[in-house]
C-alpha cells in the first residue's frame, strides 16, 4: 500500500470526520457538531499547544488519523507530546500506516526538540496493542480521572 503522512487540509474536513467518528464509535462515544468544528478548527491555529493532526493519504482517500499536542511539564522543560487519538480504516489496518503516523508524531516531537511522548489505550485494545508494543514502551501507570 503506497501512502503518504501529511499534515492534515481544511479541505479534508468530511474524510476526517468520517474517520474521527469510526474513532469515536470505537470508544462508544458521541460528540455533537459543535466538537467536531471546534476540533477541526484547532488544527489549524498559530497556538503552539493547539492540537496537531497528521493523516495518511492515498490517492485522495484519507487512510488514517493521528491527533496530538504539545504541552507543558513540570519534569521536562521541554514539555511532551500527548499523542491523544489514532485511528485508521478496517483497510488500512496492518499496512503500517498506523506505525507510520507514530512515527511521524515522533518527527514532530524531535522537530521541536521534545523526546517524550506518550499515549493511552485500553488494556483489551490487543490490536492497537501489537502495533504499541513495536513502537513504544509499556508503562506500570494506572489512569484515573475524575467522576462524572
């Protein structure tokens, strides 16, 4: 499968929806339009910590998504990178594009001189998980968050 990792177009919008909500439904989750716009939008702010989003193209159909973002750290001056969502089509799926974002997210990682970054999955996400487990580093933290 040829493709290629490329910051993502206003004109992508409805191909990155698309892909956002199969990302979305995954997780059993629904946002209204208005997260969808405002989520867009932040890609393509001049605010260093805005959200980021890289996509793999082929031919004009979007493959794949990765969202992430710069933030402070109070252990690295440099800050981290929160890789917060992936996502790629059935299709797409052990084609390596999945990696290939990974990797692209870590080229803008070095790109702003930042080395650490990190993400999240569930324990039973054993497909995500294989691909993880080649890229990145498991680590012993247990998430919490605060009740809904």
């Amino acid at each position: 499968m040829a493709f290629e990792i490329r910051r993502v177009r206003r004109e992508d919008k409805p191909q990155w929806a698309a892909l956002w909500q199969g990302y979305l439904a995954f997780y059993e989750t629904e946002l209204p339009q208005a997260a969808y716009d405002a989520c867009f939008n932040a890609f393509f702010a001049e605010d260093a910590a805005a959200p980021r989003c890289l996509v793999a193209e082929d031919q004009g159909a979007l493959l794949g998504l990765v969202h992430y973002l710069h933030h402070a750290h109070c252990w690295r001056p440099e800050g981290a990178i929160y890789l917060q969502d992936l996502f790629t089509t059935p299709q797409a799926r052990g084609q390596g594009v999945g990696g290939a974002l990974i990797r692209a997210v870590y080229d803008a990682a070095d790109a702003r001189e930042v080395p650490y970054v990190y993400w999240l999955t569930q324990e039973f996400n054993a497909t995500a998980r294989s691909l993880y487990d080649k890229v990145g580093v498991v680590t012993p933290f247990v998430k919490y968050q605060r009740p809904q």
